[in-house]
C-alpha cells in the first residue's frame, strides 16, 4: 500500500470511529430498567414505600443483595487513564472511550451489566483506597489501563482489603490468552512446557503477568530470559528496575536480546515495532513460537519471519493477521462464571481453567457461528489457528462452566451451583435464542434413530448441521452430493465428519441406485406427462425430487430442501412424490423467537388465499406442533375484520374457520376472527370483545392470507430481531420439510431436530 492510501485509510478509519462514537446519540452505553415503571403501583414497589422490603432483607442478610438487586451481574471497569492501549498517560477523561468499550464488550459477550469508572488519582494506594470503596456496588471489579508498577501495587491492595474478584485484565486477561495460544502451539510444534527456552520482551504488567503464568504451565523460571528497553534483566541490575522484574533476573554475562535469542523456542513480545529481527528469528530453535503481540506494529511482522523460517508459527494481536492475542477471549467469560457462583476471588485455579477451556475450543470443530463472521479465514485447528475467534458463541457455555467449577473445587465460591450441567445448557440458551424452546424437541430426537436425507448435500451449511446432528442426536443424515465436492468442503471448513465414514452419500451422477430411483419416479408421475427419459434427466438433476423418491421408497424417514430454489418450487415435487390421500401440505408453521418469548405464525408459504377449511386445519396443525415445543397453544385467527365488525371475503372466511373449529371438541385455547393487536394485548382484547374464550395473550397467529402471514413473518426477522425457527411443513406427517435459502446452520438443526422426532409424539 501506498504512503498516500495508507494515510487516506487512517484518515478514513479515523472519521468512522468518531462518527461511531458521537451518533445516534454520543458514546456507547446506556442505562435501561429491567422493570415496568408504568403506572403508581409500579411506582411504589420500585421506590417508596415497596423498596424498604428489599432493604431491610439486605440489611439482615448481606447475601440477599445477589437476589434483590443488580449486585450479582454487576462489574466495574476502573481505570485512572495512566496506560491506554498504546496511548501511554492520557488521563482519566480520555480513557473513557475505551472503558466504556469493555462495557459493551462485558455486555455483548457475557451478558454481564458494567458501569465504567474513570477516576482521577494517580497516586497507586489512594486509588486502592476509592476502589474499595465501591465493594457494596459491585458484584466484581475489572482494573484497566493503570500503569506498571502502580497496577501492581493497586491490585494487592484490593485483593486483600475485597470479598469478591479483583482482576486486572491487562495483566491476567492477556496472560490467560497467551497461556492457551501457547498451549495450542506447543502441541502443534511437538514441544513441552519444561524443556522449552523463552525469550521476553516487555517489563510491563502483561508480560511480567504472561511469564508469571507460563511457569504456572510448566516452565522452568532458569528458562526464562526477560529483556527490556535496557537490555537483558540479570541478577544485580540496578536500573529501572521492580520486584516482579527482579523474579526473573538472570545469573549471566550476557546484556543483549540479540545475545540470548539463540535456541529460544518461544520468542513472547510485548514490548514495540521492530524489536526482533529476521536475522534474530534464524537463531532460534526448530520450527519456533513467535508470539509478537505489540500493537499496533507488532516486534516483528509475520511474512518477514516466516521469509527466514516458513515453519514458524506467529501469534500477534493484530486482527488481519492469524492468531490475534485478544483479551475477549477472556475476561468476559471468566467474569460471567466467577459471579455466578459468587466467587470472592479470581485465582489461580479458575484462571488455568479459563486457559484450557480456550484452547480445548480451538482444537475442537469451528462453530458455524464463527465460520459465517470469519468468511475469509480457515478455521481449522493447527499453526494459524491456535485460539478460537471472540465471536464463536460457544465460549460462554464452555468457559465459564469451567472457571465456575474451577470456583466450586478451590472453594472460594459463596454461591455453589448444584447442576454444572443445567448451568451450561442455562449459558448456551443465552446465546442461541433458540436452545431453550428447542430443548423438548432435541429430547424427543434424541430417542429415535430417523434418517434424514439433506437435498442439498454440498451446501456448507448442511455439512455443519450434518456434523451437530451426528454429535447430539441419534438421527442419521444422509446427503444428496458429490462426494468428492462434500470431501473438500468438509476438510475446507474443518469439520471431523467425512462421507462414507460417518454419513451416506446419494450421488446424483453415480450411484448404483439410479434406476431403481428414476423408474420410481416415473411409476408415480407418468401419468403426469413424466416420460422415462425425463425421469432419467430428473433423477441426475434434481435433488428434491432424489430426496423425495429415498423417502417414497422408505430408505429415508424424512427429507429437508430448500437452501437453495423456491419454496414451492419444492413443495410442488414433494406433493406430487409424497402427497397423497392422507398426507398433503396443511399450511407452513413459522416460530419466531422474540425478545419476551415466541410467537408462531401460518400459513406463511403453501395456501395464498387458505380456504375456511384449509384456515381450520392450520390452526389444528399449529397447536399440535405448539404442544411439541412444551406450550400450551393460544390460538388467534387474525385479519382486518374484529369480531364480527367488517363483512370482507377475508373476515368471511376467518369466521368460517371458527365454525368448523367450534364443530368439534379441540385440545386447545383459539378465537378469532380478530385483529393482530387484539391478539396480542388481551387487555385491548377484552374492551372490545368481554369475555372472549383466550386468557392472556395469543402465541400462535393463522392468517386468512400468505401475503399476511409472510410479511408479518419477515417483518419480525428483519426489524424485531426474531430468529426463526421453521418453516414447519404441516401436513405431511413429518416426512418432508422445506426451509428458505436465509436458513443458518442453527436453523437446519433445529429443522433436523423437528424432522428426527417420530411422529407418534405429536400426532
């Protein structure tokens, strides 16, 4: 890159971030009530004279602050603005921007609430002093940016005057990290913690912090060579020296980087550009760990190392590079377990656990979470992928439970939890939307052995399905593909499963089954105009109909399609191979997960202008799959007319609906025919219709149109953050399902886990 285009990326980098930070509305958090506050009884259990309650249960039993306010899920990030990032001593104000930022990074990542402190002390006790302070606010405290020695000196202070975690991110979340990067590349270098030689750079906090828990592994301290700005940190060193430098002094002649940097397995930098040079990197041991994490132009850049030594393997903490050293991988994790079970310290043990839960991560198969946020990289455990990605959404459930256990065995947890194993499920619900109301449904998968046939068997997103499925449920999946195209994607992507070994392929252009598959097809379709030649044609080329045509034959329990092609481009191949006089498409069932629960929503794809008797069985078939997810179905018909006050062909046929639903005795709660709002605000419901049969407010909505139903549906993905889950084929006895080509690989498996359960449990 150009000097020009260099400094116009910088200028241009430089607007975003201030536009970032300065609109809708300046700076990056906000404070919201997790309460109603909505009329005077609200008022006075919030505040006065309801509030008293929850003090005086406080006053009497200190604990009981986890229960009646935010205490528990509360940190502080302190800083007095004395080492910002590579800003060095901007102050207290200045450092706001970035305190505010591991706020939203402590939200975002762990759910955990955060108010940043930025205090204006410089001197390191008397900043001691006022965090201490602060112990009845906070559940924690995350000390950020103070400056070595004095962070030193704060961080004792606090942990020995506080009952609850003290923990300086810049000193044990960076070591955390580097303890699992080096994990990971030690195995992958074929080396060990005690005979490996590491070379230093940096005196500072985090690297005194990298060392200190790198013998904590398994390094031998006389193997530690430590150099600063001043040269090599030996016995009898005078200048610019401290006691935690002084732990790592050497007993030798040598004076120099350059002079101890021979045979050094892992060089570990914190220090500044071009600190290590490729002259330097020649010298080192066999197949070297260069972790060059100073930021943002690291000791030394990753080409120029690999140009002498091509096997060496880099971390930096940069994020266009492999292997960026990023605290988030960390503290929020560390955090979020350490408050769950009310630890009064973050120590040692947790601190290991935290370290192995992320390097066990990385050696595990990618999510496809982080897969789809990281399109451009191959995360694939091995020299450029050590450590997972900030954005793999299994961090939580993974890290926490450890550090929390961790917590639990070294006994400085107050709050044990009794069930690790809920507590784990509890933290992966918080981060998939839909694992909670899923859960009945994976259950039920779970004791059966279906298989499932995938029509489009080389999409990605269908192999990493494919992969969850064979790990969590006892269904078998089946793909419709190329096996040498599967192959490569498989291994592109990462993933452990291979065709052939863990799952069967159907191959479209070679496989021994192709005349019994097309002569299949043409027996059902030819009175249909379906020639054997087009069956011939049909069955090399579509997938659907292969797909189909394997449950037809009972070779397959259930089939999904659809991340590619039309919705009722597919529906039609599967009506006409599958429908018949017992099974056709009742309607498509939509659920989305929003943010104060679920809603479902039908018929959002088969029947543009449903019939009263097609409206009826969607409502029949939407409770019946209500019922699967463990609710109770409120079902509401919903259309412009209210009861009864508009006489459209629309209200017509909503309230045909209800008299063939009120024909015969149902199993569920419905009303209609009723606006959307109605449906929802059961006060609303009750002015205009008193003593309407629903209670509370409706969780299924059946539309008298798909335009209706599929715009309330997209409505609700794209602006109110709903994932769905679906769409559900009603109808067809489970045997076939037909997702949008917007499907994620959430979305498969969660359609994969409908399609695994008998239909014995849910009629």
């Amino acid at each position: 890159m150009s000097t020009e285009n260099a400094s116009s990326s910088r200028e241009n980098l430089r607007q975003s971030a201030l536009t970032y930070h300065e609109t809708p509305r300046p700076g990056k958090l906000e404070v919201r009530a997790t309460k109603p506050l909505a009329n005077g009884r609200d008022l006075s259990l919030a505040y006065s004279p309801g509030v008293a309650e929850a003090c005086l249960e406080i006053r009497d039993d200190p604990a009981a602050a986890s229960r009646y306010t935010t205490r528990g899920n509360l940190v502080a990030v302190v800083s007095n603005g004395t080492a910002v990032l590579g800003l060095g001593n901007i102050g207290a104000l200045a450092s706001k921007p970035v305190m505010e930022g591991k706020a939203v990074l402590f939200k975002k990542f762990a759910g955990i609430d955060c108010f940043d402190i930025e205090v204006d002390e410089s001197d390191p006790e008397k900043l001691a002093d006022i965090v201490c302070a602060l112990e009845p606010t906070f559940g924690a405290i995350n000390l950020e940016d103070i400056k070595a020695p004095d962070c030193f000196i704060v961080e004792k202070l606090c942990r020995e005057r506080m009952n609850i975690p003290v923990f300086h991110d810049d000193q044990h979340g960076t070591a955390i990290v580097v303890g699992a990067a080096a994990t990971n590349a030690l195995l992958v270098a074929e080396k060990t913690w005690a005979d490996i030689k590491i070379v230093s750079t940096g005196g500072g906090a985090a690297g005194i912090a990298c060392l200190n828990m790198l013998l904590k592994l398994g390094v031998r301290r006389e193997n530690v060579w430590l150099c600063d700005i001043h040269g090599l940190v030996y016995e009898g060193r005078a200048e610019d020296m401290n006691p935690q430098k002084a732990e790592f002094a050497q007993a030798s002649d040598l004076r120099s980087l350059d002079q101890v940097i021979d045979d050094a397995d892992l060089f570990l930098g914190l220090s500044g550009p071009g600190v290590l040079q490729p002259e330097q990197v020649a010298r080192m041991a066999p197949r070297p760990i260069i972790f060059a994490l100073a930021n943002p132009t690291p000791e030394i850049m990753p080409d120029d190392a690999r140009a002498v030594v091509p096997d060496a393997i880099i971390a930096t903490g940069r994020s266009d590079f492999p292997n960026q050293v990023n605290n988030v991988l960390c503290f929020p994790f560390i955090f979020r377990g350490a408050l769950d079970v009310g630890a009064t310290v973050i120590n040692d043990e947790m601190q290991l656990a935290c370290i192995e839960g992320i390097a066990a991560l990385a050696r595990a198969t990618t999510s496809a979470e982080a897969a789809a946020a990281y399109q451009d990289e191959q995360l694939t455990f091995g020299p450029d992928y050590l450590i997972p990605k900030p954005f793999d959404p299994r961090l939580s459930a993974i890290v926490s439970t450890a550090v929390a256990k961790a917590a639990m065995d070294s006994g400085v947890a107050t709050r044990p939890i009794a069930d690790l194993d809920a507590y784990r499920e509890k933290l992966r619900s918080s981060v998939f939307k839909s694992a909670l109301l899923m859960r009945p449904v994976f259950e039920a998968a779970r004791t059966a052995s279906r298989r499932l046939v995938f029509a489009e068997g080389e999409d990605e997103r269908v192999l990493r399905a494919a992969q969850v499925i064979l790990e969590e449920t006892t269904e078998q999946p089946i793909l419709i593909g190329r096996p040498e195209v599967i192959e490569h994607r498989c291994a592109r992507a990462g993933l452990k499963i291979r065709p052939g070994l863990d799952f069967h392929v159907v191959n479209p252009e070679n496989d021994p089954r192709y005349r019994d598959y097309w002569e299949t097809y043409h027996q059902i379709m030819a009175r249909s105009g379906v020639t054997p030649d087009i069956a011939r044609a049909v069955m090399r080329t579509n997938t659907t109909v292969i797909g189909a045509v394997m449950v037809h034959r009972d070779e397959a329990d259930s089939m999904i399609c659809g991340t590619v092609g039309e919705y009722r481009w597919h529906l039609n191949y599967i009506e006409q191979i599958l429908g018949n006089r017992d099974l056709r498409p009742q309607g498509a069932l939509s659920l989305l997960i929003l943010e104060d629960g679920p809603l479902f929503l039908a018929d959002t794809h088969i029947h543009s202008e449903p019939s009263s008797e097609q409206i009826a069985e969607a409502a029949i078939g939407a409770a019946r799959h209500v019922k699967r997810f463990g609710l109770s179905p409120n079902v509401a018909l919903c259309g412009r007319s209210q009861f009864g006050n508009q006489d459209t062909e629309t209200a017509a046929r909503l309230r045909g609906a209800i008299r063939i639903l009120d024909s015969q005795p149902r199993d569920f709660c419905y009303e209609g025919e009723m606006n959307i709002d109605a449906a929802l605000d059961p006060d609303l419901r009750e002015r205009v219709f008193p003593g309407n049969r629903m209670n509370g407010p409706a969780n299924t909505l059946i539309f008298a149109n798909a335009d209706a139903a599929s715009g309330v549906r997209n409505i609700l993905r794209m602006k109110g953050g709903g994932l769905e889950v679906g769409p559900i084929l009603m109808g067809m006895g489970n045997r076939a399902h037909i997702v949008t080509p917007s499907v994620t690989t959430r979305g498969l498996m969660n359609v994969g886990a409908i399609a695994g359960t008998p239909v014995a449990h849910y009629g």
